[in-house]
C-alpha cells in the first residue's frame, strides 16, 4: 500500500511539472534538480538582473530573483533588500512567497518593508537607507519571488555579474543584461567561468550574460579568499557620473587624477593653532620619519573613530579643518587629516584606498579599473627613498607607527597621488618576521605538579595576534591564557606582565603558572610530556573529495628553548629521539638535551611558508600537522629512584 502510493505521489508530483511553464517551474521545490540540492541551504532558481544606462548621467537597474530556501540557515541568502538615499529613488519594489508546491501564500509590497538607516549607530549622520524584508516562514522549503527597480543619476558603480555570492547557495538559472549608449564605453572581465554553462551575447550596445546549473560551494580550510573562486564577471565604464561630478577614465592613473582632483583637492586645511602645535613638536627634528611617528602620535591621542558617510556619496573624506574641530572621523577623514598634518611639517604622504579584509588578502585588480566594489577602506601611504614604503592604519589608537596587520597586509591597493593613482603593493610579513620565540623553564614534583615560567616575544603577524591583550582586564588575561594552555588542566595562573614594544613592534608576555597532575604517574614510573609551553593542538580538517586549491596565507616561526627540571625521586628510564621534518610546507625540529641527571633542555623549532598549492597536497600538508601533533606530544618516561 505505501509503494503505490508513493507511485501515486510521484506521478502527480511529474504530471504538475509538466504541466507548468518554464517559469512558474521555479516555484515549487520539487523540480529543483537534484546535483543542486547538494550541499545547499537555498537555490536560486532564477535571477535577472538588468542594468539600463540611458545616459552617463541616468542608470535603471532591475532586478527578479526567485530563491527556494531549503533550510532555516538559508534564510540569510534572500537578499531581499534595497539601499536608497536622496539620489537613488525606488520605483518598484514587492516580493512574493511561495509553499513547496508552488502555491502562492503571502504578497509583500513596498510599505510593508523594513526602513532603517543603512549605516551602524557608529555613524554620525548619513542619508543612506535601506528597506529590506523581514518574513518568518512557517515550513521549509519555500520560495520567494522579489522584484526591485530603482532609477539613479550615479552611474559610477556597475554592479558586476555574481551569480553566487555565498557559500552553501546553488544556482539553477541567472542571467545578467546591461544595455548602453554608443558614446559610453564598457568594460568586462571574466572570472573563474571555465567549465561552466555559460552563454553570452555582445553587441554594440548590449552584453548579455546565462549561466546555469551551478553547485553549492562549500567552505574548506586552507583555502583562497571566495571572492577569488566564484565565478564572476566585473563590469566598468569609463565615463560615468557620481553625485555631480563627471568622469572619463581608462586606467588606475586616470582614476587617481578624478580621486585626487574632485575628493581631495582643498580638504587639508587645518587651523593655524594646530599647526603651530604640531610644528612646535616635531621643532629641531630633521628626520621625516620621526617626525611622521610624531604627527601619528598625535592623531592616536587626540582623535577616534567614527564612521561618516558623507561628501560625494560617501566617497569623500570630511575635510580635515572639520576633523580638526570635532577630533574624530572616518577611516578617510583620519587618514585625510593625517596627510594634512604630515604636509605641514613637510613629509609627503599618499591617500590610498584599499580592500581591507580581516585574514583573507584580496587586491585590487591591477588590470580592470572601476570606481567601486574593489576598495572598501583608506589607509596612508608614506613613501621612503630607498626603503620600503610606510603604511599607516589611521583609524586604531592601539597599532605602533608603521604596523599593519591582517586586515590591510600583503595586497595591491590604488595609491592616490597629485599625479594620479598607481597600484603598489602593503607590506608582507615574510615568515621570518612573524616569529614567536619562548624562553621558559618549568619544574616537575614528586607527585607530578608543574611550576612553569614563561617568557614569550612575538613579532610580525604574531604580535598582530597579541597586541590588544594591552588593554584586557585582569580577569579577561586570566581567562585567555587558561585557555591558550587549555591542554594543560586546572591551571592557576600566579603573575601576568605584559609589555607593548610599539617602538620595536614586539609583544612581550611574562606568565607564571602552575596545575596538579601535569605529569602521570603509573606505579613506581611518570610519564611526562615534554612540550608544556607550546603544543600544537590544531590538526586541519579531512576532506574525502576536497574541491579547494590549498592556500596557506601567512607563515610563522616559533622557536621554543625550555629547561625542565625533573622531580627529585625520579630518573630518565627513556626518552624520544630529537626529530628533524623539513618538505615544501615548512619544517620542525625537536631536541632533548640532558644538562645533568635533573635537569634537561628542550628545544623546539616549527615552521610554516606561505604559498599556494594544488588541492592534492592538502593531505600531505594535513599530515604534517599531524605529525607535529604528535611529536608536540611526545613524553619522556621517569622511574622513581630505587631507596
């Protein structure tokens, strides 16, 4: 009975499908096919996205999605909203819901969307909103159709071609048309598009976009940015019009004249009580770069951050007399007042803008210039003859003068100039640099308590890591070093002194501590494991079919050197042999050096190189960290002395 029917089922199921349009198909769940159910918490089934340039100053961008939601972790791919402000009018905006079977349940129009402002209560003031839709389902899979048109005098950014804009997200059918003018010129670039079905058309006026039938990615450790492996398709002119301001450009230096002449150009002037001030400190000071510390300092101590999001649609910094009165800003206004400040005790400095991410390095595309969607942050650039260029983060009170870390490091950025922009490259802590290094001793009892004292400097990326322990709470520090030596149980920590090298760009940590039964103790012998201070705990995650390129982004070197002092009743019985590992991914060493019949030195080296590699070397390089787990837990065997 159940057979038949779930026959009966299946052939209604068929014979509905059949039934319907190639449209209405893509609102019941049923005939999504089955390769895009895989690994996916929503499909969308179809997507065009429509971008009209009547005129370099007139842009019509429509949009219909319809997304089947699988799943409540789904829910975050609708992106059913809209950004508005006082030059982006919205002329239709509705969405329609859908059960599985396709069944029309809810309609939604304009008014009925949430209206906010679409910047954080961090920002002082801004006409930027967003209407977006808030709608709790009652049963999954559903569908939802929205359709979106606004109209917009700013035709400066072009939304590119992202059919998938999110892991665990599926794509049956996306399209992507825009339609232009003969006197405008556009420019597209094609990304990571092979073996893909994809269709295009170009002609004179149109360029035309299909692509179907693409699978969930789904995130894997060690791997590029996912900006750097969805397929894309970006989209630029080179004449457009942005809140008033025209433009005609074809490359990067073009594009840094237009920053350069219509959002920089008169903003740096500061009153003449501040630059006496800031004269009168650097008086006597011939070096540049001293003084530029000088003048960073100052901007550390007398400013904060808040974000503005005005001046040529959010492009343009405050000027830096504005920031000079209120004492705060933006990541442009600082970095704009910055450079300000620097001119007036004459050392030059560049505006540049970037793509800040935190762990992922993602460049500018030196080869494809665009007004928008490449850059989302302002940093300073300080040029040196003969030496590496200084990067200045303008936003943080904490960083050291000419530290940056992991959300600007190792990437091209368009650095802006008088002359116009030009791509440069921020600094890359090679692995060398970004070192741990830790000088510890530790004592063992007779009933297996450990007493340790520890010294650890880490520099480059590492001390990236630690700085903002500076300004923890004594409970907070408590906590976090009970849980970097969580493998160590019922730590008590006695002392904690932390110092903050900002002039050499070190972080320094003095820790104390102690716990019961490090040590086991088996009849008349203790097994002790050497590695106390430093143990690596992380072993990457297995994958049976991994789809990734394997992408190691920054290395690091940590250099152990302990001494252990054993405990009085016990002797070495055995211990392990020193090891040596060393392959394309970095190396380690271990070494057991018996000072005397109580005491023994242990030393430690590991290293992992930055690089890129093909997605058949992730077991290998998985299996080094396996290995370094495990001789991280190598142990000595003690036997208690014979009375």
């Amino acid at each position: 009975m159940f057979l038949k029917l779930k026959f009966i089922i299946v052939c209604v199921v068929f014979f509905i499908t059949m039934q319907m349009s190639s449209q209405e198909k893509f609102y019941t769940s049923f005939s999504i096919p089955a390769n895009l159910n895989e690994n996916a918490n929503a499909v969308i089934r179809s997507k065009q996205l429509n971008i009209t340039i009547n005129a370099v100053d007139d842009m019509t961008v429509y949009e219909k999605s319809i997304i089947t939601v699988l799943n409540k972790e789904g829910n975050s791919s609708l992106d059913a909203y809209v950004h508005y402000d006082n030059n982006v009018k919205i002329k239709t905006l509705e969405v329609q819901v859908f059960n599985q079977l396709g069944a029309l349940i809810k309609k939604i129009k304009k008014n009925d969307f949430i209206d906010v402002s679409a910047v954080d209560g961090g920002t002082l003031y801004s006409d930027s909103r967003v209407k977006y839709l808030e709608y709790t389902p009652i049963s999954y899979p559903y569908t939802v159709e929205f359709i979106c048109e606004i109209n917009t005098k700013n035709t400066a950014f072009i939304e590119s071609f992202t059919p998938v804009n999110d892991y665990f997200l599926s794509v049956e059918n996306s399209s992507y048309t825009i339609i232009f003018p003969s006197d405008i010129t556009v420019r597209t670039k094609e990304k990571n598009l092979e073996g893909l079905d994809l269709t295009k058309e170009k002609s004179q006026n149109k360029i035309r976009y299909t692509i179907k039938n693409v699978e969930a990615f789904k995130p894997e450790a060690y791997s590029p940015a996912f900006i750097d492996i969805i397929p894309r398709i970006l989209v630029a002119t080179n004449n457009f019009y942005y809140e008033g301001v025209y433009a005609n450009v074809d490359d990067w230096e073009s594009m840094g004249k237009w920053f350069y002449d219509n959002l920089l150009v008169g903003r740096s002037h500061v009153s003449e009580g501040t630059k006496n001030n800031i004269l009168k400190l650097v008086e006597g000071i011939n070096d540049p770069i001293e003084k530029a510390k000088i003048v960073y300092k100052y901007i550390q101590d007398n400013t904060r951050y808040i974000s503005v999001q005005v001046g040529i649609g959010g492009m343009q910094p405050i000027s830096a007399s504005e920031v000079d009165l209120v004492k705060y800003g933006d990541c442009k206004g600082l970095t704009n007042y910055t450079k300000a400040l620097l001119e007036v005790v004459g050392v030059k400095s560049n505006y540049t803008r970037l793509y800040a991410s935190p762990n992922e390095q993602i460049s500018v595309d030196k080869n494809f210039v665009s007004f928008g969607g490449q850059t989302n942050h302002v940093i300073l650039n300080i040029p040196v003859e003969n030496q590496e260029d200084i990067w200045l983060e303008c936003t943080s009170q904490k960083l050291p003068f000419g530290f940056i870390g992991d959300f600007t490091d190792d990437r091209d950025v368009l650095v802006i100039t008088p002359e116009g922009g030009k791509i440069q490259h921020t600094k890359k802590y090679a692995t060398e640099e970004s070192s741990q290094f830790i000088n510890g001793t530790y004592a063992i009892s007779n009933d297996g308590l450990i007493e340790a004292k520890v010294t650890v400097n880490s520099k480059g990326i590492q001390y990236d890591n630690k700085y903002w322990l500076e300004t923890e709470t004594e409970r907070d520090l408590d906590t976090h070093y009970k849980k970097r030596w969580n493998y160590v149980n019922g730590v008590s920590i006695n002392t904690m002194k932390i110092n903050n090298d900002k002039l050499n760009n070190e972080f320094v940590e003095d820790i104390d501590f102690l716990a019961p039964n490090y040590s086991k103790i088996v009849g008349n012998r203790m097994l002790l494991t050497l590695n106390a201070l430093n143990r690596n705990t992380n072993i990457p995650d297995r994958y049976r079919d991994r789809k990734l390129p394997l992408k190691i982004k920054r290395g690091f070197k940590d250099v152990d050197e302990v001494e252990i002092k054993l405990p009085s009743d016990f002797t070495i019985e055995s211990q392990p042999d020193n090891v040596s590992i060393e392959n394309k991914f970095g190396s380690y060493k271990a070494e057991i050096i018996v000072k005397d019949d109580s005491t023994l030195l242990y030393k430690r080296e590991w290293i992992i190189n930055d690089g890129e590699y093909p997605k058949e070397d992730y077991e290998a390089y998985r299996d080094f960290f396996k290995e370094v787990n495990k001789q991280d837990n190598a142990k000595i065997a003690l036997i208690k002395n014979q009375q």
